[in-house]
C-alpha cells in the first residue's frame, strides 16, 4: 500500500491544452442533484466543476430548479424530472438519453431520499457505464443496499463524511474517526472503489493507494462545501482522469482553495463559493 501526503508540497499534474480543441474535449458531465428545497446543491457543484476545467456540464435535477441554477450559472445545460412515481418509466427514457451523454457522473447532492430519488439512483447504476461519483443523498441511498454497486462497471469514487460512512459500513463515529485510514482502505477493497473519507485531515483510499490531507481549515465546515469537492471531482474524472487521481487532486484542490480563501474571509466568514472563486488560483499555484 502506498502512502502520500497531500500538503503544500503536493504537486498537480494536469493535463496540457492544445490549441485546436473544443469544450466536448475537456468533459461532458452530469450532475444529478438538487430538488426543490435543496437547489443551492446542484448549483455548486455545477460551478465548481466549470472551475475544474469541465468543458460541459449538464445538470438533471427536479423541474423547478432551473431559473435559480441559470442565474447562479449560466453556462449549465439544464434538463429536469417531475417526481411523479406514477410518470417514472416515461422519464426513464429522458434519464437514459442524459446518461449516455455523459463522460462522467455525479450522482446525490440534495436530489433526496424519496421514492423517486431512489428509482433515478437505481437506474443510474443500472444504466450508466461512466465513471461516477456518489455523494451526500447518494450515499444515504447506498447505504441501506450497498450491493448495488458491485455490479457497476466503471470506477466509483464515493465522498462520505464521517456520519455517511458510519450509516454505510454500521460502525460508530468515534470508532471510524479512531481508524479513519484502516476502514477506508478496507472498504475500497471490498467494493473496488476510490474512497473520500472526509474530516478534519480527508483520507482518500483504493485499493492500492493512500492519501492522507493535511490541508484545509475550520473555516471549511461550512454548508455546501462537499458540493464543491464533489463537483470538482467529477470534473476531473469527466476530464480523463483516474479515479485515483481525480480524487487526490480533487480533496487537493479544495482544500487549497479552502486555505486561500480563508486568507481572505477568515474561518469565520468562509462560504462553500468563496472556495470556488479561489479555485483557479489553487491550481494555479499548484501545476507540476
């Protein structure tokens, strides 16, 4: 197993541009999140995945959302479903059609736990050949029928906090903080999958590879600041990356932007978009 630590002396090795390309060439992306009083989540992690570099970005939220998500982010493509159970298998096919065009997906931001967030959560495993990304409402789904993701057959990365993946693999908080690399790395293996665990100091684990966060600041304990992480990497993944290193870059990333923030906001003040404005100046600080 190797270990790495993601500190200011981490280094991104980001992908060159060349110049006869276009947006399709850096990422079609799919953010699934967001419902009617939850549209500040979608909303997030469609911006930061445009500050990551992606070259689309679609998101498949509840109709409603999409005035309050064009104002906050215009260049977003837009496409919606009514949560009507009895109108699912009608929607299935405008789902389908969204996931197919996809280079990469994120699936849980605000979208809920109700009956038609589990149908979308369950047609997306059985549908999509895409890396993807489970995150927030996602993972509470996931965690009363794990198995379902066995049998996907693209990457995984999955982004609990500590309460998450205490609901996913039954254990207690203390006990989790207490082992926090030990059970990411256990449960990668188990599932073949790339783990976020995020706290204080972020683990992020596969099967093969360890890295352990020491970046980033109280100020980061903020609503709407795991959307962004999220956003970011799926970003990354719809860009070309591995699973493993969109991940490492992506708590890398946010963290950095977290910390440069704060220098202006201070911990206080800090909010989830204040990381996305200092997501450039992350990156560019940081390009091996």
């Amino acid at each position: 197993m190797k270990k790495s630590l993601i500190d200011h002396q981490f280094k991104l090795e980001l992908n060159i541009r060349t110049k006869e390309t276009h947006k399709g060439d850096y990422g079609k992306v799919l953010i699934v999140a967001g419902s009617k009083t939850m549209a500040g989540a979608a909303m997030l992690s469609t911006l930061a995945a445009y500050k990551a570099g992606s070259g689309i970005v679609k998101v498949l939220t509840e109709a409603g959302n999409e005035s309050p998500i064009f104002s906050f982010v215009p260049e977003a493509i837009v496409s919606t479903y009514k949560k009507d159970i009895s109108q699912f298998e009608f929607e299935k096919n405008n789902i389908s059609a969204d996931l197919e065009w996809a280079d990469a997906i994120l699936m849980g931001p605000g979208m809920g736990t109700d009956d038609y967030a589990v149908k979308v959560f369950e047609h997306i495993l059985e549908t999509a050949h895409v890396p993807l990304v489970i995150d927030a409402d996602g993972l509470n789904i996931l965690s009363k029928n794990l198995e379902k993701i066995k049998s996907y057959d693209a990457p995984i990365i999955i982004t609990p906090h500590i309460g998450e993946m205490s609901r996913l693999i039954k254990r207690n908080e203390k006990e989790i903080l207490e082992n926090r690399d030990t059970l990411a790395i256990l449960f990668s293996k188990e599932n073949n999958i790339t783990t976020v665990l995020k706290s204080d100091r972020t683990t992020v684990a596969d099967k093969d590879t360890v890295y352990i966060n020491k970046l980033g600041n109280p100020g980061m304990a903020t609503a709407g600041s795991g959307d962004v992480l999220s956003g970011v990497i799926v970003s990354l993944l719809g860009q070309g990356y591995s699973a493993e290193k969109a991940a490492a870059f992506g708590v890398f990333i946010h963290s950095k932007a977290g910390d440069l923030a704060k220098e202006i906001y201070g911990e206080h003040s800090l909010l989830a978009r204040n990381i996305i404005e200092a997501i450039h100046k992350a990156i560019l600080t940081s390009i091996q």
